[in-house]
C-alpha cells in the first residue's frame, strides 16, 4: 500500500511529501533543506526513485534540483516550463512508473501558476492519493496572482476548472496539496485541517459551494492579501536550479565589531523574543524573533543588498535562523554575535505595555496608536483613533508618522515588535503592545476617527 510522509515546513506553511510502496519512493516538492527527505527516507527503508514539482515555487526555494543531482534520479518538472537545468519533462496524462505496482499519474492543473501539474498515486493503477500543490488545497485553492495582474482572473478561472476536475476523481482519494498550512501561496490558511479526501474537498472546498465559477472568482480574487517582496526572485531561483544549502556558520563578530556594525546600514538583527528585546538591547538592533513567523517576515521586509548579521543567545538558534533564510534564498550572511549582549555600550530599552493600557494613553496629547496589521485585518475591526500602517509599508513611510510617542500593536505582538524596533531605530519613541488584539477588535463610538497613514 503507497504511504504518504509529509514533511511540514511551518515557518513556510508548506508540506514536501514522501510516497512510498514499501520499497520505492517518490519525493514531491521538496524543500531546500533535503537532508531531512533523505533521512525520512532511510527511516522508512526505502530507495528514492524521482523527485517530482508540481509547479515552479514562488515562495520558497526547491531542493528538487539538488536532490535529483544527489541522488542521481529524474526530476520531473512540466515540459512547458523554460528552464535552465536538464529534468524529464512531463505533460498531462503521462504515467511515470515508481516501483513495480506504484506510479505517479500526472495531471495538468493549471490556475496557481499557468503550467502547473498535480500527481495521482496510482496503485496497481488505481487512484490512492493526489498531490496537488497549489491547486486544491484544504478548503480553498492557491493564489492566482503571482503571474502578475494580467493574469490574476483568468488564472482564477483556469483555478475553478482545475479544481472541478479533480473533484472527479474516487471519493477515497487523499488530498497531498504543498500550500496552506500558513503559506502566503494560500487564499487562506487550513492549518487546523490535518487531512483530506476528494470527497471531503467537494464538500468543503470554496470551489464546490453555491454559485459557480463567478462566485468562486470574486471570492478568491477578495481573499488576496499582500505577500512577501521576496517571493518576486524565488520562481527565478528556481528556474536556474539551486544547489543545497551551505551550513557552513558566518564569521564571528566580537562585541566592539557588532556595536560598529550596528551603526552602519547593516541589518543586525537580534532573534530573542521581543519583550526580552525590548527589556535591554544593542541601540539600532533590529528584533525579528526566532520562530514560525521569522522567515516570511524577515526576508519580507530586509531591503535588498543589505549586509546582514544575526544575534542570538545560542549557536542553536542562529544556525536554525541561518537555515531558514537559506530556503528562501539568503545565503550570505555577513557575520554572527552569539551569547548575552555586552552590558558596555550603546544599550537600549522600550516599555512593553497591553491593550488597556494603551486605551488610556490614547485619552492623552502626544500618543499615536500604530496599528501594523494587514489591510484586510484592518477592514475586518480596528481600533478608533488608531492610525494604520502595514509592517511591510513602514520603512517606506515611518517619516510620515505624526510625532509623538508611538504605542505600535499588531494581532499578538510579533508584528509590532519588529515595528518597535524599526520606529526606534529610526529615532521615534516606542511602546510595544504586547497583547492579542481580538478582545479589542469592536469599534467604540464617540473616539477620534481612524487615520490610514500614506
């Protein structure tokens, strides 16, 4: 019986699969990182036979390539997509044999991205499951408009297709995709969703509900939120074929070279959570801390060329955050401070305050509420009086904020405390709301009237 190990990547939101007869294997959009698919598949006793991707990646960089070169095996990738590397070209309908009663069924899904494929895991030539990538993912479908405005709506059509399509296969058919479990590529998250079936999906899914095509269009079209700046370089990435990444730890910065450091253009960014960042750190420091949320949001919102250094308590947690950069293709780093920061120095500090508090303080002169969420978090209940600006707009418009000291909240604090300390650094006087918005999200009556900033 084929069995399917998927390998989770959270910081990313996305699954890489590894199906299996028992004997052969079939690896599925693999992340870079493929030392771990090598030891799940010697976990399992098994012996990789092809590496496959349903599509050209725009949020994360493939270790497909790699793998295949390591390994010596096909790399299957759609025969309508350029790129720069030799793989074994696969169109809809073609049948690529595994093991001796396993085979992948390739099946053109096109909608997330123009040339996109899914692959049935055929058993003795019956359907047992569907990796479907970016196509039908648990509740909803992957985002149509990373091919560029042009393309969004009718790609979203393209979208709806697909999905009907595959609705047609076995009710029992388990459902692989890569996307949405947190993924930017996903209309919506379905992280609280483990499992699936075709049967299950034309239930559940949006592109099965009343309404038809239209509807699912301008729904999925609605649901399009911003995504991170560096996904516009990874499909190039991909394109070209990346080598595994190199684990190999940056140069060590002594604490007089880091305060330096720290003065220039740089990134010196510092991993620890934002209230103990907040409590005592290195003047210009940049808190991104390490965790889920570390690579979208770094490689988000780091501006292009800019040297960066990373500061952490443990060579545990820097090389952790080294790893996820290197999946989204930051390779070079130009230096680590690891251990307790040096008391000597330009230290610094912010308060870390709650919601409640900071509804007092806005009774106050000289206090501006940032509300740093997205757009359509802002739209679905905000704060009256506060002003609102987008974490991956700040930078470009942190001039524009009126002066005062600046209370910044997000939906739980991780947002606002890279927000502290960007505002900080840019020389404003900051307070981190370090508290879960919801409680708050009901707009009151007879405040000062909320404000987008730019």
């Amino acid at each position: 019986m084929i069995k399917a190990i998927a390998l989770a990547t959270p910081e990313l939101g996305d699954r890489t699969y590894l199906l299996h007869d028992g004997r052969v294997a079939a690896v599925i959009d693999p992340q870079r990182d493929i030392e771990r698919v090598l030891r799940a598949a010697r976990a399992e006793g098994v012996r990789i036979a092809c590496v496959a991707e349903t599509h050209i990646h725009n949020d994360y960089v493939s270790g497909g390539w790699a793998l295949s070169q390591q390994l010596g095996v096909p790399y299957l990738v759609a025969a309508e997509e350029a790129v720069d590397f030799a793989r074994r070209p696969v169109r809809h309908g073609d049948i690529i044999t595994v093991g001796a009663s396993f085979s992948l069924g390739v099946f053109a899904t096109p909608g997330h991205t123009l040339h996109h494929l899914s692959y049935v895991a055929l058993e003795g030539g019956l359907p047992v499951s569907v990796c479907t990538g970016g196509s039908m993912l648990f509740g909803s479908a992957g985002r149509t408009d990373l091919s560029g405005e042009s393309q969004t709506v009718p790609l979203a059509r393209r979208q709806y297709r697909t999905l009907h399509r595959l609705g047609r296969l076995p009710d029992d058919v388990a459902v692989l995709p890569t996307h949405g479990f947190g993924s930017f590529c996903a209309m919506t998250s379905s992280a609280t969703v483990d499992a699936s079936t075709i049967a299950e999906q034309r239930a559940a899914n949006l592109a099965f509900r009343p309404g038809g095509e239209d509807t699912f269009v301008a729904a999925l079209i609605g649901g399009l939120t911003a995504y991170p700046s560096y996904y516009r370089h990874m499909a190039t990435l991909n394109t070209h074929g990346m080598r595994a990444p190199d684990p190999s730890p940056p140069k060590v910065l002594d604490a007089v070279r880091l305060g330096v450091v720290a003065q220039s253009p740089a990134w010196v960014v510092d991993l620890r959570p934002r209230t103990a960042f907040a409590h005592a750190h290195l003047f210009r420091t940049i808190n991104v801390e390490h965790g889920t949320l570390f690579t979208s949001y770094l490689g988000w919102l780091l501006p292009a060329d800019t040297p960066l250094v990373l500061v952490g308590e443990s060579r545990h947690v820097v090389a952790g955050a080294q790893l996820d950069l290197a999946r989204i293709g930051i390779d070079h780093l130009a230096g680590r401070y690891v251990g307790r920061l040096p008391s000597a120095g330009k230290a610094s500090s912010y308060p870390v305050r709650g919601f409640r508090e900071m509804r007092e303080a806005m009774r106050r002169p000289g206090v501006v509420a940032l509300d740093v969420r997205r757009q359509d978090e802002w739209d679905s209940g905000h704060l009256d009086g506060a002003l609102h600006l987008p974490l991956h707009e700040l930078s470009e418009h942190i001039r524009e904020i009126p002066q005062g000291t600046v209370w910044v909240h997000c939906a739980a604090g991780f947002r606002a405390g890279i927000a502290a300390s960007l505002l900080e650094r840019a020389g404003r006087q900051v307070v981190l709301v370090n508290d879960t918005f919801a409680p708050w999200a009901r707009v009151h009556e007879n405040e000062r009237p909320a404000v987008r900033v730019a």
